[in-house]
C-alpha cells in the first residue's frame, strides 16, 4: 500500500523508516555511485530529510519499504535551488504551487507496480494539494521512467552528456495519465484515495495509520 507520511510522523513507522534510508543507501551510494552520505546504521539522510518533507512508500506486505519519493514546497529550501541554479541559469523555482521532487527509491527487486504506484501517489499530492507542477532534477535514468510512465518533463536546463547527463525540469500529471497508472500499479482510484485519506483524515489516529 502507498504510505503518505511527514518527516515528524517517521517515528511511529520504525520498520518502514530504517529500510527505506537503508535502501536509499544501497540504490544511491552503493548501485548508482553518488556522493552522498551514508551514516553508521548504514543509512543514506542528508538535510532535506530534516525539514518535515512529506514521503510517499510503497509498504511491502512485511512493513518493509518497497519505493519511496520525497517532496518539499519551493517556498522553503529544495536542491534545486540550493545546489542546481547552473542548470537554470540563475533563476529559482519558487511558488506554492510547485514541489520539488527528490530521492527516487526503488527497493532491491521492486518491480514496475511499485514505479506506477509511485507515480500515482505523486498524482494525488498534485490534485489535493492544488498544486500546478513538481520541479526535479534528473539522469538519464530518470528520464526514461518518466516516459514509460507517460509523463514528459518540461526540461528547464541541462549539462553533461550520457550517463553523467543531469538536468532539471517540471512535470505535471494530467487526469489522462491516471487509467494507465493505475492499471500498471493493480489498483483501482477509490483504493488509491482511500491511501491518501487515510494519511490526512484527522478521524485516524496514527496508532491507526500505523496498523493500516
């Protein structure tokens, strides 16, 4: 099932927070080779993960994470503004009507569900939430899973070329891309709007959420 939690509410979800910054770890230092810092649990954090952004996971059946995406408003801090303005030439990406995107994880051996479901959680943040676009920094990488997905960024720069490419864009899910998304990830959208309800409904204590 797709969990919707804040940075605060990681606590009552041990099992899913520890595996999910354990396979951070092992997809981005370990399998893709980035700079990034891995603590003494063997856990992939940096600053961003300080700031109560929201996380969408995909919880496998045994508690365990199985993909996850992590989102931030352009009103406060984001990497793209703080560490990728080259590839905008300068300009900052900035309105409560665009988030930025990061850390796309996808656990050991997760399959094509967990990218579409993924996908879907991202689409109901854009719908509830009234925002317009996510704004993220990709590879090439990256950018292949968006087309699979039907969603094509709106490319704002690029540098580098093949598999050391990286650029920066906006995407969007149009209500089109939803059918497609929820065949690939084998639910139907009540189900889907129940996962989100379930995140933000105060009728559910997170003892509740946490059981779910």
């Amino acid at each position: 099932m797709l969990r919707y939690i804040y940075g605060q509410d990681l606590r009552h979800f041990p099992r899913l927070r520890d595996t999910m910054f354990r396979d951070r770890a092992e997809q981005f230092k370990n399998r893709l080779g980035w700079e990034v810092q891995v603590n003494e649990k063997g856990e992939e954090r940096d600053e961003y993960d300080d700031m109560n952004p929201l996380y969408v996971i995909w919880q496998k059946p045994d508690g365990t994470h199985g993909g996850s995406m992590r989102f931030l408003p352009t009103t406060g801090d984001t990497m793209v503004n703080d560490h990728f303005l080259f590839l905008t030439d300068g300009v900052r990406i900035e309105s409560p009507f665009i988030w930025e995107c990061t850390r796309f994880c996808l656990a050991p051996g997760a399959d094509r569900r967990v990218t579409a479901a993924l996908t879907l959680g991202a689409g109901e943040i854009m719908e509830e939430f009234g925002l317009k676009h996510f704004v993220g920094v990709f590879d090439p990488r990256m950018e292949r899973i968006y087309s699979l997905m039907g969603l094509n960024p709106d490319v704002l720069g690029r540098s580098g070329e093949g598999r050391g490419a990286v650029g920066v864009g906006l995407w969007e899910m149009h209500e089109d891309v939803f059918v497609p998304t929820l065949e690939r990830a084998g639910v139907d959208r009540e189900t889907s709007k129940c996962w989100f309800r379930m995140a933000f409904d105060e009728g559910y204590t997170q003892q509740e959420r946490a059981i779910a």
